[in-house]
C-alpha cells in the first residue's frame, strides 16, 4: 500500500510562514523531524504543527513523533469521532 506523509510546519523566524513538506516513508518523516531538532535554531525556528498520511483510497491517519526506548519512532494517533 502506498502511504503519503505530509508534514505542516510553521517558520517563527519568517513572521510565522506556513509551509507543507512531503515524505514518502516514516523514515523519511523521522529523518526529516530529526534534522530539524538537530538545528537548534542555528538557521530558522520552524516547529512541526501536525503530521499526517493518507494512502491511494484516501484513508487520511494522524501521527506525532514520540521519543520512545532512546530513538523516535513515529505512533498513529487514534481517529476522532
């Protein structure tokens, strides 16, 4: 099944700019949070708002990035009513 993650994120350096990145895998989306923890604020000051997935029949899934058993690992939120 294919899987789509889009990741929102909001640059505070850049009088709040709202961008969207896209990932193919959830290692590309820990990857991605990685990098941007590791900044430090060096460049810009962007913070990750939401995550989310959807698959080729459109089936959209939330996540957070949670630190678990000394690395990150991306959990599915449960759905909401």
């Amino acid at each position: 099944m294919i899987r789509k993650y889009i990741i929102v994120q909001t640059n505070k350096s850049d009088h709040n700019e709202q961008t969207m990145e896209t990932r193919n895998s959830e290692r590309e989306v820990i990857h991605y949070a990685g990098i941007l923890a590791s900044r430090g604020g060096l460049e810009d000051d962007i913070e990750i708002n939401r995550i989310f997935s959807f698959n080729e029949f459109g089936k959209v899934d939330h996540h957070e990035i949670e630190f678990q058993k000394g690395k990150l690992t991306l959990t599915t939120l449960p759905q909401q009513a």
